[in-house]
C-alpha cells in the first residue's frame, strides 16, 4: 500500500461533497449511507466536516446532529487508501474540539457490532459502551445486527 502521509485541510462539507462522501461511503461500509442520507442530513442542518489533501479531493468526513447539549456522531468515514495511517485519529481531533467550541457536555453514537475496528479507534478515542441496540443495522440476507452505543464526555 501506498503511503499518503499529508497534512490534510480541514473543512466544513456541502451538498458539493455528497457524491464524493457517497464514494467514500460504498468503500467503507457494508450497508452504506445512501444519496439521500447525505443529502437530508445537510438539509436538516446537521455539519459535515472532513479532510482533503493537497489536490483539494476529499478524503474524510463526519457527520453530526446536536441534540440539546450532546452531539450525536451519525457518520465517520476515512477512504480505504488513506486508512491505517492516522487520519481517522486527526479527525476524531477535529470532532472534539469541534465538540469543545459548541460546548456539548457529550458525544454518542452507534457502531455495528461485528465492526471491531471501528470499536477500537472509539475506545481509544475515550468512549464507552453505554447500551446495545439490538437489531438496529440492516445485514445481509434480510438480517439484522445490533449496535454498540457509546458515548464519550468532555
């Protein structure tokens, strides 16, 4: 694997960014978010914000709604060629001092629970196990899975 190692420019995401997420999205995920997830999440007012590298090409990006004083992680995704190499760590910088300078007491999100990667960088970002979910991903073959929820406060 090729080594990308850059420093990513951090921004906020538009509808612009959507088919670019979606992209990333199909890498990524089993049962990926789709156009209209995207696209609903930024016309309900939630934030996007995600890293580009130097020919300005999006490589990453989160997803959050507030609700209340807590922030609700709803996506996190890092393109499978920049995996491995610290970029979903940065971003997950990125998410808490976003959290900081909004001052919510809290983030919270849902993580499959066959995905032990994804549980991994959560624990080793501070969050942890609250609950499960049960049933509350799609997977295969007309199945569902339960979610991990975590939470990590300030």
């Amino acid at each position: 694997m090729e080594l990308k190692l850059i420093t990513p420019h951090y921004c906020k995401l538009g509808f612009a960014d959507v088919d670019r997420m979606l992209r990333i999205e199909e890498q990524v995920y089993t049962h990926p978010w789709s156009r209209g997830n995207f696209a609903d999440s930024l016309s309900s007012g939630y934030e996007a914000y995600g890293f580009r590298n130097v020919e300005l090409d999006l490589f990453a990006y989160f997803v959050v709604m507030p609700i209340l004083d807590e922030l609700h992680l709803l996506n996190f995704a890092v393109d499978l060629s920049y995996q491995g190499q610290g970029y979903a760590k940065l971003l997950m910088c990125k998410l808490f001092a976003y959290t900081n300078e909004q001052a919510y007491s809290s983030i919270l999100l849902e993580v499959r629970r066959s995905n032990v990667r994804a549980i991994s960088v959560y624990e080793g970002a501070g969050f942890a196990a609250i609950g499960v979910r049960k049933g509350y991903y799609p997977a295969h073959d007309n199945q569902r899975e339960d979610a991990i929820v975590m939470r990590r406060t300030r």
